[in-house]
C-alpha cells in the first residue's frame, strides 16, 4: 500500500458539521494520571491515536492494567507510585514529547532502572528541560547529550524544589508537578504562562495544587503524598485537529463549517485570537465549563478579505502548534504578517519554524527571517497550479495536515508523502476531509 497521497483539485463550496478527534493532551494525561489514582478510572472518547496507545502500552509495561469496554476505557490505578514492573523495563514513548517528558516525572521513585526510548524525531529533541529539575528532586537520569536514549532511577528520599520554568513549556511544568505528586512537602514552580490541562485535572481531583497568576507567569504550590480516587473522565475534541479544518473553510469558497465540542482552554484559543485579528469571523457557540476545561462548537465562514497581522507574542504559547497554519492564512493575506520569538517551533516533532519558512518559499511567498522572528509578505490572489511534492519532513504530522490543506485552497498538483504521520495524533483526518468534499487519491 503506498504511503503519499494525490490532491489535483481543489475542495468545492460546502456547508458541513464535524467532530474532530479528541485532545490528545487530555488524553494522554487521564492516561498517566489515572494510573496513580487509587481504584478504577473510566475514560470515554479517548484518543486512539499513536501517541495516546503508546501512553497505554506505558502504564501497562510499569504494571497498570486497562481494559476497553463499550467505547471507554478503564484504567486500574493502585496509588501514587503504584506502578510494579520487571528489572530492566524499557518505555518507547514514540513520537509523544509529551508522553515522555510527563512519565518522567511519574517515575521518581522507581526502585529499578527504566529506560526511555523515542522514534527518529523524538530522539533528537531537547530533554535538558526535565532532566535538570528531576535531578534536582534527587532522580538519577543517564542520558547522553540530555537527549533520549535515557536512563531512570528513582529515589525514595526525594526532596521538593523551588523552580522558575523560563520557556513557557508546559510539559517542563507537568514533569515537574507530576514529580511533586511524590515528593514530601511543598514544591513550588514558577512558571511561565502555557497550557494547563495537569492543573485543571489535579483541581477536577481535588488534589492539593494551588495556583497564582501573575501577569506574565504563574506560581504553583503542589502538596505531595495526597492520594487521590479513580474518576471518570469524557475527553473533549482537540483544538489543534480542528485548527486544520477551521482553515480550510475560511480559505475556501462560499462555506462555512460547525466544529462540534471543542476544548477552547484560554491557554490553547490563541489560533482563534490571531485569526480573527486578521479578519475572520469565528464564533464559540454552546460554551460550557466541563471538569475546569472551557468547551464550545466552533463556527467559521469562508472570508474572501483577510489582513496581515503583527502578532503579539503574548500569543505565543497559546497557539504554538497552530502556527503552521496560521502561516498559511499569512499567505493568502493582504500586508506584511510579522511573528516574534518563535523559536520553541523548532523544538517540536520537526524543525517547524525553518521547515515552515521552506514551505512558504515554496509555493511563492516572500518571506524573510531574523534569528525567531519572520515577516510573511501576503499575496490574496494567491493560486497554484504547478505540481509538488511534500517530503523529508521527519514524518511531522502537523506539516503533513498543513500540506493537505493547502493543496484544497490553494490548487496545484500535490504528492504528499509519509501518509502515515497522521496516525500520531489525527488518524481520522484524511476520512473527515472527504466527507467534507475533498477529493484524494
């Protein structure tokens, strides 16, 4: 079975309700979180993505059983650090950044040495980031160049920390408050502003976590050692897979799309935000609070007159997978976007901000960059119609779903390779996508 993908024609005017897949963030932390709870933890509308399977197939190798039922999940936990596993353990978290920076921080007291793997992409980023305040806990990590093959041990005197998050990531701040779960006493992270779904979840459980925002950073206070029950838990859809289909429409002719019940969590809306800076008149209809998480349908038209933007980089972390795509609305934009201090793009599954840049130069916008900051000089009547090919990007799903999209606004004829990166977090795009009218060979 070959694994590209043809698009020679672009989508037609279409008027569509859809869901998209669910959050993969929320998903893969019920997984982690409900394997420390005490009892069994019913999830429903998990994601059945790579990402999200490898989180299960974790807590199964470190001794958490699961089991699925009827469309849920039920996960038995035996309390904090409840996991009992075999000498010598190896956890492949995959393409999941999240997942193996979160269970690292559950592993804190492991009594025997566990190894952490990675794919291809995921072994080249940056795990600095954890590896310091886990060794500050009193964790002992091998790793060479702070990246992943990794080695953990655990320590049964852990001490709480005091530690200022500087990057605004939130898997650094969730590593770090799973790691406090296990910790005597207070530990206090001081944190740059980023999502925050672990705190959310842990407030849902009434876990013992305090929370004070400042204006540009937050100070969070977790009490360890503070059992907490099973629950249940019904995952609402992913902002970022519904980002995709969010474009497609506003770029498309005459359409108009209702995106039904969506997580549009403040610390994840920024794609919102930005979009109607430029001129696009999205709408949050149905909003209701669901266990400390914001849930709305999103409504979105067609817009034939969209407008540059300089971009606040307030915005930032609020929007930091969506910018891809953002870029492409830039694009087709009339004026000079100008985006600042992106460089945690180029921390993620590819290269995204330099692979971005690669993008936009190939299908004929000027761009220009300095260091992290680019201008992306717009052009409205911007139509394709040579033919392309999309490949060598570290099977980056999000590049991948970007490729897709343009190819159905913008025209051309498209090859997109390495199909199967959708699985990592979107395995019913491609399915949506026709359903919507998109034609693909």
């Amino acid at each position: 079975m070959s694994n590209h993908i043809l698009i020679s024609s672009k989508i037609k005017s279409f008027k569509k309700q859809i869901k998209v897949s669910s959050d993969k963030s929320i998903s893969i932390r019920s997984i982690l979180l409900a394997s420390q709870a005490v009892g069994t933890s019913k999830i429903s509308n998990l994601l059945e993505s790579e990402d999200v399977m490898n989180a299960l197939k974790a807590i199964k190798k470190l001794g958490i059983n699961y089991k699925k039922k009827g469309g849920s999940y039920y996960i038995d936990g035996y309390g904090l650090n409840g996991f009992n596993f075999n000498k010598n353990i190896t956890i492949d978290a995959g393409n999941s950044g999240t997942l193996a920076r979160l269970i690292l921080g559950l592993l804190v007291k492991a009594k025997k040495k566990i190894k952490l793997i990675g794919d291809k992409s995921l072994s080249k980023r940056d795990f600095s980031r954890v590896i310091k305040p886990l060794q500050l806990f009193g964790v002992k990590i091998k790793s060479r160049q702070k990246r992943l093959p990794i080695e953990i041990i655990g320590n049964d005197f852990l001490r709480p920390i005091k530690y200022n998050e500087n990057i605004g990531s939130a898997q650094v701040k969730s590593c770090i408050i799973l790691a406090a779960l296990n910790t005597p006493g207070n530990t206090i992270l001081n944190s740059k502003h980023s999502r925050n779904h672990t705190e959310l979840m842990l407030k849902f459980l009434k876990y013992p976590i305090k929370i004070q925002k400042k204006k540009n950073t937050e100070k969070i206070s977790v009490s360890g050692l503070s059992q907490f029950k099973a629950f249940k838990y019904i995952v609402p859809g992913d902002i970022s897979s519904a980002s995709f289909f969010i474009v497609l429409t506003l770029l498309s002719e005459n359409s108009e799309m209702l995106i039904k019940n969506v997580n549009i969590n403040k610390s994840r809306n920024g794609i919102i935000k930005i979009l109607n800076k430029m001129g696009a008149n999205i709408k949050l209809k149905n909003k209701k609070i669901y266990n400390g998480e914001e849930i709305a349908d999103i409504f979105v038209k067609s817009k034939n007159n969209l407008y540059s933007v300089n971009c606040s980089s307030k915005l930032n972390s609020s929007a930091i997978d969506e910018f891809l795509i953002i870029f492409l609305v830039a694009a087709k934009s009339k004026g000079i976007s100008k985006f600042k201090n992106l460089g945690e793009m180029n921390k993620k599954e590819s290269k995204r901000l330099d692979l971005a840049v690669k993008f936009l130069t190939l299908i004929g916008i000027k761009v220009t960059r300095l260091n992290d900051d680019i201008n992306i000089y717009g052009n409205p009547n911007l139509t394709l119609s040579d033919n392309f090919e999309i490949k060598n990007f570290l099977k980056d799903h999000r590049i991948f779903f970007l490729s897709c999209i343009a190819a159905l606004t913008l025209g051309g004829k498209w090859k997109i390779n390495d199909k199967e990166a959708i699985n990592t977090s979107f395995p019913e795009f491609l399915k949506i996508l026709k359903n919507v009218g998109a034609k693909i060979n």
